[in-house]
C-alpha cells in the first residue's frame, strides 16, 4: 500500500460509497485508500513498481525510501505538494530535463 493508485470505476464508486471509513492516519492518504481496499477486500490487482516510483528529490535523504533522483526507469513521481516541485516533474519527463540528465548536468 502506497503511493499511486489507478482504480477502475467500480471502484471510484466503491470508495465514495465507503468514504465514512476513510481515515487518514499513520502513513497518509495513500496508506489509507490502501487500507481501506484491502479491509473491503477489493484491489486485488496488484501491481509493484518497485523503484520505478520515487520521491521527489528534494523530499528528503536521496537514497532513503523513494526519495531518489531522476532516472530513465521512473514513471511515477510522489511528493509532489506544490507547483514548483510538479513544475520539476513536467521539466524532467516533457522538457530537456532527461537531456541535461543525461549530459551531466
């Protein structure tokens, strides 16, 4: 359970229907839409993207947890609290960003 989360509509609606059990608490709103799948024993598709998800690089330690920098293997990007750092993602995927990645700088 984490970062991430592409649902079908059923369950969009399963969730709306059960938002009165959706408690953020220890681990964010991301564990708790995990949590509350699991609990409804619903999401059985699940899918480990391992460390093609990251954190934003400002996040945090690089290196601890997905707090990462850039890398060609990246399809998802977490942490993304503001339009400066979401700014940085868009720069990185549809700008030059993986070109000066790639060049060193």
């Amino acid at each position: 359970m984490g970062a991430g989360y592409t649902v079908s509509w059923d369950l969009v609606l399963w969730l709306g229907q059960h938002k009165d059990s959706y408690v953020v608490g220890v681990g964010g709103e991301d564990y708790a839409i995990g949590a509350l799948l699991h609990t409804g024993d619903k999401g059985k598709n699940f899918v480990n993207l391992g460390w093609q998800v990251m954190d934003h690089p400002s996040c945090g330690e690089v290196g601890v947890g997905w707090c990462r920098k850039y890398g060609e293997d990246v399809i998802i990007v977490h942490q993304l609290k503001n339009y400066h750092l979401q700014g940085d993602a868009i720069e990185y995927f549809l700008g030059d960003g993986r070109l000066a990645m790639d060049e060193g700088q």
